[in-house]
C-alpha cells in the first residue's frame, strides 16, 4: 500500500494546526474525505440534484438511479442477499433508535428484556431503556472484565426467556476490543433471539458479510467510513424487516393514503420516509468505493500492523497507562498517563499538533465502570503513518515531562 | 491592584510566550501555586456541577471582600482557574460580579471558556459571580 499516495487522497490532511501540520488521529469520532467523495458530491449538486422517487423527469431519475446504485453498492460492501435489505438512515444512532422503537412496538412486552453489553456507545443503550421504560421490560448487561473483554461464560445464563434481543457493538470505540460476535450471535440463534450489531467502529476496519456473520441487524455511519456525514445505513434481513412495523409515517413509505387507511410501501421504502439524504447516499458510495478499490483486506493488514507499532510504542511510556487490553482489537487505544486527568494531555497534544479525543467518548457506564473520568483516545486510519506514531510518542513524552 | 490592573500584568507576562507549549507550562507552574482550598471543603458541596474536570471551590465573605480557594483534578484547568482566583480575591462583592474577564481571551485561551468544552473555567466563573451577587445582597440587607 503506498500510504503517500493515499495521503494525497485526503487535502485535509495538508492541513497545518499551530503551524504544524495536523496529525489526525480522531479517525474514531470521523474519518477524513477522499477527493472522489467531495467530487461525487460537487458532482452530484452540479449536475443531476433532483427529488428521488418522484419525478417523471429525466434528472429525477437520474438522481433516483444514482441514490438507488449506491443501496446496491452497499449491499455488495456488507453481501446482503438483497438490495432491499438495506436501509439508508441518517446514522448509527438513528439506525438504532429506529430498530428499537419499531422492534419495541412490534415484540416488547412487559417482563421481557434486550440484552446488551458493557462496553455499549450511548446510542446503543439509550434508545434501548427509552423503549424498554415504554413496555415495562428491562435493559440486561453482558459484564465485561477489567482488560475490557467480555465475559463470555456468563452469556449462556443471560439468554434466558425473557431475552428478545442482543443488541452488542462489534468493535469498543472507547476500548477497542473486538467482541466474539460470531459467538454471540451464534448462542443468541440457538435460544431463536435475534442480535443487532453495531457496525460503527467495524465496517472501516473489518471486512464485514452479513450472511456469513448470519447477523439480524447491522448499523453503521458513514462518516466513519470516509463518507459524507447525514447519512447511515441499516441492514436488516428480509423476514425481521418486513415483520417490523413502520418506523417515520410520511412520503416515500406508503402505497396508498386516504384518510380511513394506509398501506405502507414494500422494503426498503417503509422505512424511508420523507426525502433522503441524496447526496449522502453518493458520497457513501464513492467512499465505498475508495475503499474497495484498496481492498479492505489490505486495509485491515496495515491497520493491524500500525496499532501493534503504536501499542508497542505507547507502552514504552513511562507512567502511560492503557486503558483497554484486549487481545482482540481494533482502530482506537485508549489511555491515561499516571493519575493525570485526560484533557491535560489531550490538550498538551492539541497544542503539538496532535488531535486526539479526550472524555468518556459516549461510554459513561465503562468509564464507571473502570472507576477514571475518561481518557485520551488515539483512533487510527489506513492513511495514519509510523511516522505519526513516533509524533504522538514524541509528543506524549513531552507533555509527560510537563505534568509530572 | 485593580482586577484590570492585574488582568494587564497576566497579560503582558503571557507575552513573553511565543510557544504554546511554554505558555501551558507556565499556566501549569501557576496552577501549582493556587491558593488550596482545604480539604475539609473538597466536598460535593464546592464541587461545581457540570464539568468533566472537577472543580472545587470556596468562597469567604470578610471585611467587605471576598477571597477564594480552589482546586482541580486537572492541572491546566487548574492555572486557569489559579489565575482567576488571583485576579478576582479580595475584591468586593461589586467589583467581581461587574468584573470582565478579557484577560482570558487576551492571552488565547479563549476556548476554554465554550460552554462545550466543560472543562470548568466558564462554570467556575459563573460560580464566582453568584457568590459575589449573593454577598452583595446580603451586605445590601
Ligand atoms: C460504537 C459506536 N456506536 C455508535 C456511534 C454513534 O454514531 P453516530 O453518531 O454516527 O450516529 C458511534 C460513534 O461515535 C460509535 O463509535
């Protein structure tokens, strides 16, 4: 992989911050743009922007046959058995909120409860106990340890009746660890549960086949995935989705509307209501794209090869605490030094040019959990260099220096 | 000193630096000279709400002036909020809730006073403010 020539897909990463050129290591909040996404979007706007669905014109199915191409090009990125079966949302979050509410109306009852895992993003929590408060059901949590790996062998004693749904993430963005999804999913289907994955921190970094995974669901954004941000997807297999009930009412997902009764529109309009995100769904496309061009194989190799550098480096720190030591991981690697508080040194590494994320990154029940305020999180990209990595050591070492 | 007379001297100190890394290292070394705040106060109730970094503070009403004491467990939160403890103690309850504090912009440090930053420094001064009207109506009384 020639990482200079990537580089240069990206103009932001030219960018100087303090007068130093920008070492981008925030990938896990959002990736950075290749020029064929801004072109497919100007492309878009300047040459067939039109309402989807609609139009007898001929931009309008110009626009419709592109917004159309793209649910085809992610349905080939994750291999869904059908185009329809993908969903475009506005997010991870909002694929989320639209499985629990129309899963909640259609399945949850009193007594019953979704089972969830420790190390959850917010928006794979939230939405959850606001539909569970709604039925009378509960919100149940597979616990993890203090390296943050889940604690398998306490799965088969939660996935007792009263479960309806797994809803676990693939990847931590706060920890980075790997969950055993294929495990997960494979006990949850033999009690007949149905599991939502959230891809979030996945699809940019694993090569990911629904029918393989056998996975129900599976949520995503693609500002995570070098596309545009607005825009998301959710995949649902055939069965589960045409036995939700509808999400939004509104245009686009209706057959025929009088006022007595309507009745709604096949998969995947259903559960599109209202005009999409057009251009979106164009830049997601030619981020997918981008992407596959490379190879995501070869994107995970090099990925996997420069967080190993970057772990080894890191815990040569003196006084550098990780934060997260999964054997199985992916994309971001959390830390603290000694007992300082994070936005210290995400700051000290701001000012050197260095954007990193400091918090609790969404996860407030880890950081509990794990009894610190949050830490500072290095995520990486395929674009990110060793070079980088000896930047950011370089950089922590010096504001270790200043806070010692 | 005035509070502007001791806003002008941080800022003209603060011009000496051209780096920010010796700028955060001298807001760090201020930090490490605030005056600290007991710890018989280090409680929930000096504890201001809403911030990330945590912020302890104590205010004492005597003579007429207020001074303060403070901490944080975040040592840049913790300069920033050392020199607004020295910029604002022994002031009069009026001159601090009139007070306005450039100072913070004026040596770039602006955006730790965004409220989405909640690192402390904008809740500290809101704090800092109420006790001062607080005081200031209780001397009206
Ligand atoms: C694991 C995980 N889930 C969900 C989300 C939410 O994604 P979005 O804000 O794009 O909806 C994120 C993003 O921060 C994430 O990392």
């Amino acid at each position: 992989m020639d990482i200079e020539a990537i580089r240069k897909d990206f103009p932001i990463l030219d960018t100087k911050v303090y007068g130093k050129r920008l070492v981008y290591l925030d990938n896990g909040a959002t990736t950075q743009k290749p020029t064929a996404v801004l072109e497919a979007l100007d492309h878009y706007y300047k040459t067939y922007n039109s309402n989807v669905h609609r139009g007898v014109h001929l931009l309008s199915q110009q626009a419709t046959d592109a917004f159309e191409a793209a649910r085809t090009k992610v349905a080939a990125f994750i291999n869904a058995k059908h185009t329809y079966e993908v969903i475009f949302t506005k997010g991870t979050t909002d694929g989320i909120n639209l499985i629990a509410s129309c899963f909640g109306r259609g399945f949850l009852k009193a007594g019953d409860s979704i089972l969830i895992s420790a190390m959850e993003h917010h928006s794979n929590i939230v939405p959850w106990q606001m539909i569970c408060e709604e039925k009378g059901a509960t919100v149940k949590v597979i616990p993890m340890n203090e390296d943050g790996v889940l604690q398998m062998d306490q799965l088969p004693a939660l996935l007792d009746d009263t479960v309806k749904l797994v809803a676990c993430t693939y990847v931590s963005n706060s920890l980075g660890t790997v969950n055993p999804v294929r495990e997960i999913i494979k006990q949850a289907h033999s009690k007949g549960i149905p599991v939502l994955l959230d891809g979030a921190q996945a699809v940019q970094h694993i090569p990911v086949d629904v029918q393989e995974l056998d996975v129900d669901f599976l949520v995503f954004s693609s500002h995570k995935l070098y596309g545009p941000t607005g825009v998301g997807i959710l995949y649902g297999k055939e069965e589960w989705l045409n036995k939700l009930p509808p999400y939004q009412g509104g245009g686009d997902m209706i057959k025929t509307v009088t006022f007595a009764k309507t009745t709604y529109n096949d998969l995947p309009f259903k559960f599109e209501a209202g005009t999409p995100d057009m251009s979106g769904a164009v830049g997601l496309a030619a981020a997918i794209d981008y992407v596959t061009a490379i190879g995501l194989d070869n994107i995970q190799k090099e990925e996997q090869a420069l967080l190993a550098y970057a772990l080894e480096q890191l815990t040569a720190i003196e006084g550098l605490r990780l934060v997260g030591k999964s054997p199985e991981r992916s994309g971001v690697i959390s830390f603290l030094y000694k007992n300082t508080h994070p936005f210290d040194v995400g700051e000290l590494l701001d000012k050197q040019g260095i954007a990193v994320r400091t918090g609790h990154h969404c996860c407030q029940p880890v950081m509990d959990f794990l009894g610190i305020p949050g830490t500072a999180r290095a995520s990486f990209a395929f674009y990110n260099t060793k070079e980088e990595v000896d930047i950011l050591v370089a950089a922590l070492k010096k504001a270790a220096a200043m806070l010692d | 000193m005035t509070i502007q007379e001791k806003q002008d001297e941080i800022i003209e100190e603060f011009e000496l630096f051209s780096d920010w890394m010796d700028k955060y290292e001298n807001i760090i070394q201020i930090g490490k000279e605030l005056p600290m705040i007991e710890e018989q106060y280090k409680t929930e109730d000096h504890l201001i709400r809403g911030c990330q970094s945590r912020v302890w503070l104590h205010a004492e009403y005597k003579d007429g002036v207020i001074n303060f004491t403070a901490d944080s467990d975040a040592v840049i939160t913790r300069g920033l909020i050392s020199l607004v403890v020295k910029v604002l103690s022994g002031h009069t309850p009026k001159e601090i809730a009139g007070a306005d504090l450039y100072f913070i912009d004026s040596i770039g440090l602006t955006s730790h006073l965004s409220p989405t930053r909640s690192n402390g420094l904008l809740s500290m001064v809101k704090q800092i403010k109420a006790y001062a009207i607080a005081f200031q109506v209780q001397e009206q009384k």
